[in-house]
C-alpha cells in the first residue's frame, strides 16, 4: 500500500490555480521526487500535505488517514515531518535544543509536571536529549552540538533542519529543496544523506532544483507543470520522457551524472 | 546541579542581605517591592522573553488577584488564604478564556489587543464602585499570617516576598529546561516549524498566559495585604509598561535578567530622589543609554561583558579566539 495517497487535489489563490486536479502516491520506503519549474506549484502541494493550506478539493490520505483539515500539528502526530525552502530554525536556542524540540511527539510531560520538576520529566528529558544526539549523529551534526544555532554556517543549518525532523522519528520526511544554496562537496553530503535516511526506513519526499541529485537519489519522479502532472516514473523514464524533455527540460537533455 | 547554580546564588544573596544590612529601610521597604515586581517580571517574562508574545496589560491580573483578596476579605469577611486562592483560579479562569482570541493576533495587533484588556480591566476597577470602591480604593485589607506567624513587619514582608520569587523562579526554570520551555523558544523562533514539530502552538500560547496571569495574580494577592490599601492607580496601564520595561531592560529570555531589571528599575528612582526635580528625567535618560548601549538588556549585557573580559585574561590565547567569543 502507498504510504501517501493524493486524489485530485486543487488549490487555487484567488483565480490563480496553483495546483489543478494532481494525483499521485508515494510508496513506502522510497526516495519520491517531486520537480518542476519555478511556480509550478511543488511548495504548495508541500504546504497541503503538511495542513498548513487546505486544499479547495480531493483528498490526501496519509496511512490511509485522511489529513484535510487536521492542523499541522496534528498531522505530525501522524509521523509526517518537514524541513522548509527557507531554513525555520530556532535561531534562539542551541543545537540540542533545536533537534530535541524535534522529540516533542514521543515526549508526554506537561506544564505542570515540568513546573514542579517530576522524576518522569528528569528521565524523558534524558531520554529526549539521547534521541537528539542520535538524530544529530546521522546528520554527521554530533561537534557542533553545543553551539547555538544562529552561529552555524548555511550548510550546516540545512542538515541541522533534517536532524530536527528525524528526531520526531518520522514514517515521512519532507524536504524541501534541501541542497538549495549547497555547494558541490555538501550537495554530495546531502545526496548520501538522503539515501542513509531512506535507507534507515523513513520515506523521503524531495522538493529539489538539482537536477543531478534528483536523478541519483530518487526511486520515483513526479513532475508538475503549472500545477499538474506532466510525468511520472523512476528517473531512467523521466529523462526519456518527451513531455518533460519538451516542456520543462527545454529539449536536449544532457546530464552530468 | 549546573542548571540551579544561580539559583542557589540568589538564594544565599537574598538571605543574606538583610542579616548585613539589618533594619535598613532599603533592603526591607524599597526590597520587599522590588521582589514583588520581579515575582511579575519572571512570569511576564515566560510569556515575553521566552514565548515572543508581549503584553501590554499585564498589571490587569496583578489587579484582579489584588481586588479579589482585597474585596473577599474586607466585603465578605473571607480568610486571606482562600481568598487568595480564588483571585488566583478566577485570575487563572478569565485568563484562559480571553488567551484563545488574544494570542491568534501577533505583533502590533497583540501589543494593541493586550493593551485594551488592561484598559477595560482597569476602567472596571473604577466604575464599579459598589464593589470596588472606585477610584477612592479599598482599605482595611487584613494582614497575612502563616500558622500563627503574623506578616506583620516590613522584614517578615521581605521574607514573604523572598520565598515567593524564589518559588516562582524554581518553577520558571523547570519550566524553561523542559519539554514544555522548549516548546515555548520554538514558537518564539518559528512557529510554522514549531507546528510541523507536533506543537500545538494555540493551546502552548494559551498555557504560558495562563501561567503568567497567576503569577500576577498571586503579587496582587500579596500586595493588597502587604499594603492593607489599595486603588485603581496601582494597576493602570503604566504600571503594564514598567513591567515590560524590567523585562526588556534586564533582557528578554533571561529569568535572572528580568530579575535584575525589576530590581533596577525598583531601586532607581529611590537613588534618583536625590536630584529632586530632574529625577524621572535622569531616569528617562538612563533607560535610553543602557538601551543604546546594552541593547540584549543589561543582565545579559554585562554578562557578555564579563564573559569577554574573562576570554581576554589569558594573554597568550590567539587573537582569534578573543573574537569568536566576541
């Protein structure tokens, strides 16, 4: 069974049809891409499966769960994580803290309980801050654990963004355009990045403009056109594809992979 | 036992004061109301510093937990201990039900809405005389006593309101070093990322002012018996500013900071008498340069100040490193 199922989804902003009539499903366990140009509606489509927009019409299951019109938070109770385009890190906390904000579901205590210094909340205090030095290992993030946030380099932070959503212990990561900014040694780092947390059992959708990264990194393609569905297939059937050749890729395609 | 440090610090400081420094007007008066406002600061200050939400009406639940123990008291003939407890769940109560559509408003809008609350709250305590008093206030508030151990001197006071911060500021820094606390700076930082973590931003806002609607609850309650009178003009909008001042003065995000700005902005204008007709501006004056000059807030300030002079003692350490610190 798909893990992520969307049937003919719909979002317009005032007259301007961002996304228009998309389906398509994410299988378990796999690197699921989805590319198009600039405006072609692939942010959006993040915002609706994640509940920060709600989508004019279709639906979106996630584990065969309906999530229109659950909040955000509550569709991460589901196992649904993110990392966004333009880094949202906790600037005003270290890097610990960041990525133990990130245990916040597998976490309980409450403010009282917190207030008044529970043994329960000592011990899931530790427990959390393990989970953080975990998610911070596989992001390769373990010396910059001290340090405060706003003091890391671009590169950094956007792997800082990815220990974060891991350690909520996602089913589904989201990522959009992680190697956005990245220069070639960190785009290498955040491809083997990818396939480890795949590789990990976390399925992973990409939101990604490098084109070499898309094509060795994903199982599966989607590309949108104007809010649509261009092409689908694994990436062998996308660079042959002659829509996407034509329509997006601009006609030769040359790839230096 | 790191994270209690200051705490013990603080603990050992305030005991210690008043045995050097006995029956010393500045330690036991002008103290007691400095503890007073910086048992207000630490709880605006969870709601301000960590959580990014300001308020601009704070001094309304310091009001409306100074009437309810004052009116159950002296009206009804109700005991100052549950009388105190029903201003802190009505305080609690009237908090929780204007928080939802308060806190959905962000930056100006919120500063705005905060400030209308505290204006109705205290235009409130002015029109309803029969309940009240009005603007002349009420008096005959009784004392406090603790098993038989009447409150009944200005050093006794200064113990109460001692006990009371140090109580209120354990519980904030549990607060601040827990999952909860975290969830707080998250949303204070980013509050599309602290949803897409599993927090539920609403009803987090809606706790933390909550809590610090009790905390000014619980000052008022003291205050009114502390005082035996009190009027509308103790919780005016003003009194909202200067507890937001202390916040930001001491710097925001830090529970000791707001500490040390209540007790600043407490004590300066009692040094500035000296200068008689120039006081409030010299005191004008001097919010403006630390300010200017010490914009993270003056505990926080001076502590990068110290932590840097600290970095450059020894000598021989590379340049570079003196200004990474930096």
């Amino acid at each position: 069974m798909a893990l992520l199922e969307v049937e003919d989804l719909t979002k317009s902003f005032g007259g301007v049809t961002a996304i228009a009539d998309l389906s398509f499903q994410v299988p378990e366990d796999r690197v699921y891409s989805v590319i198009g140009p600039n405006g072609a509606g692939k942010t959006t489509l993040f915002n609706m499966l994640c509940g920060i927009y709600v989508p004019d019409e279709g639906c979106i299951r996630f584990k065969g769960e309906e999530i229109i019109g659950r909040q955000p938070h509550r569709v991460a109770m589901l196992g649904v994580s993110r990392t966004f385009q333009n880094l949202q890190m906790f600037f005003n906390m270290s890097v610990l803290d960041n990525v133990m904000v990130g245990c916040h579901l597998r976490t309980r205590s409450g403010l009282i309980s917190a207030a008044l210094r529970l043994p329960r909340v000592i011990h899931e205090e530790k427990q959390a801050r393990q989970w953080a030095r975990a998610a911070l290992e596989v992001c390769n993030l373990d010396h910059f654990i001290d340090q405060r946030a706003d003091a890391l380099p671009y590169g950094v932070l956007k792997r800082l963004e990815i220990a974060r959503a891991l350690a909520a212990n996602p089913s589904l990561l989201m990522m959009d355009e992680p190697a956005a900014g990245l220069n070639e040694t960190e785009t290498l780092e955040m491809r083997n990045l990818i396939r480890r947390i795949c590789d990990a059992g976390v399925t992973v959708l990409l939101v990604e403009h490098n084109m070499g990264l898309v094509m060795q990194v994903s199982d599966r393609i989607l590309v949108l056109d104007y809010g649509s569905r261009l092409a689908e297939g694994t990436p062998a059937e996308i660079q042959n594809d002659p829509n996407v050749i034509q329509a997006y890729l601009g006609g030769e395609v040359q790839y230096a992979v | 036992m790191k994270r209690l440090t200051g705490f013990w610090a603080f603990t050992v400081f305030l005991v210690l004061l008043p045995i050097a420094f006995p029956d010393n007007y500045y330690v036991t008066v002008v103290g007691g109301t400095a503890l007073l406002n910086a048992i207000l600061a630490v709880g605006l200050n969870l709601l301000m510093g960590y959580a990014g939400q300001i308020s601009l009406g704070h001094a309304a639940f310091f009001g409306i937990g100074a009437y309810s123990s004052a009116i159950l008291t002296t009206r009804y003939g109700w005991n100052a201990w549950p009388a105190m407890a029903a201003g802190f769940a009505f305080t609690g109560l009237l908090a929780f039900l204007v928080a939802r559509p308060i806190l959905r408003l962000k930056g100006h809008y919120l500063a705005m809405a905060t400030l209308g609350l505290g204006i109705i709250v205290h235009i409130t305590l002015v029109q309803t005389e029969g309940l009240t008093g009005g603007p002349d206030g009420l008096s005959g508030i009784p004392g406090l006593s603790l098993f038989g151990w009447a409150v009944d001197s200005d050093l006794r006071w200064y113990m109460v309101m001692s006990a009371t911060l140090l109580l209120v500021l354990w519980l904030a820094l549990n607060i601040i070093a827990s999952r909860s606390g975290r969830a707080l700076r998250a949303l204070h930082g980013s509050e599309v990322a602290a949803e897409m973590m599993g927090i539920d931003t609403t009803a987090t806002k809606t706790g933390v002012f909550v809590v610090a609607a009790l905390t000014a609850s619980l000052a008022g309650s003291l205050f009114a018996h502390q005082q035996a009178f009190i009027s509308p003009d103790s919780f005016s909008f003003f009194f909202s500013i200067e507890l937001v001042t202390m916040v930001v003065l001491g710097g925001m995000a830090s529970t000791y900071g707001a500490i040390f700005g209540a007790l600043v902005l407490t004590f300066l204008p009692e040094l500035l008498v000296v200068f008689e007709d120039y006081e409030v501006m010299i005191f004008g004056a001097i919010l403006m340069l630390m300010m200017i000059f010490l914009p993270q807030g003056l505990f926080v300030g001076l502590q990068n100040l110290l932590r840097r002079l600290w970095a450059r003692r020894p000598a021989a350490a590379p340049e570079g490193d003196s200004h990474g610190a930096a």
